[in-house]
C-alpha cells in the first residue's frame, strides 16, 4: 500500500512540473484561453467605473443580458464581463 501510494505521488508531482506557472488557463464557452502574464486585465470584484478610469472606455460594450444582469466590455487584448457593476471575469484575447 505504501508503495502504490509513494507511486501515485510521484506522478502526481510530475504532472504538476508540467503546468507552466506564468499563465493562467480558464475555458469558457467551450473555448481554452491562456492568460499570458503580461498583459493587465481588471481585478474580479471591481466596479464598471473603476476599469473605466483605470483601463478607458471600451472600443464596444453588449447591454445587460438576463438576471443578474450581464454586460461585457471588450477592449483590444481583453473582454471584461460584468454581473451587475462588478467585475465577473476578465478574459484575454487570443490573436
């Protein structure tokens, strides 16, 4: 038992090795994205007018959609959705 378990350690140590740590790997809509490290999005939890001050207005904003209202701002590199006001997730664009 202690050999199996010593084993299953292992593997699960070399299959942590392979996952870069200078990204970050959301799938949404059915779609993977890779968060490159250097590109700044919106913090989740901030206002509409915080990323606005902070990152300008959106080249294009889709109105409020169902209940709790969602609305998404796209900017160039990233797209910004919102529950409410508040930042629910910021997803960068891959050219």
């Amino acid at each position: 038992m202690l050999a199996r378990t010593l084993k299953m350690t292992v593997v699960a140590l070399a299959l942590g090795a392979t996952v870069p740590t200078f990204a970050e790997t959301l799938a949404i809509d059915g779609q993977v994205a890779v968060k490159p490290a250097g590109i700044e999005t919106p913090q989740r939890g901030s206002s509409m007018s915080a990323v606005e001050q902070k990152f300008g207005a959106p080249a294009n904003k889709s109105g409020p959609v169902g209940n709790p209202p969602i609305t998404k701002w796209f900017y160039p590199n990233f797209v910004v959705v919102f529950e409410n006001d508040k930042v629910l997730h910021a997803v960068v664009v891959s050219s």
